[in-house]
C-alpha cells in the first residue's frame, strides 16, 4: 500500500472541479463533500516526521 501525497490529493481536487464544470447539470454533492475533506487535509499544517533509528 502506497501512502498518499499531498500531489495526489491537489491532483484529485482538479479532476474533480474539471469534472464538476464539464458536467454542471449533474448532482455534485458527493464530489463537493470530498472536496471539502481534500481541501482540510492540504490546508492541514504537516506533522514533522520523526527520524527512524538507522
């Protein structure tokens, strides 16, 4: 399993509003809801990483 980026979540937040102006006339709210949880965790300040013993 893969951890996921900060990229990948900024990259998912623009298919996401590309998909939303393509197709207005459909029913957004889950996509605006995931959005809105997108958008905390990249405003979210990072946890500094601890060092791993060698």
């Amino acid at each position: 399993m893969q951890a996921v980026t900060e990229g990948d979540r900024r990259k998912e937040v623009r298919i996401l509003l590309d998909q939303i102006q393509a197709h207005p006339e459909r029913d957004w709210t889950a996509a605006r809801q995931r959005l809105a949880t997108l958008n905390k965790l990249i405003a979210a300040p990072r946890k500094p990483s601890r060092s791993q013993p060698h």
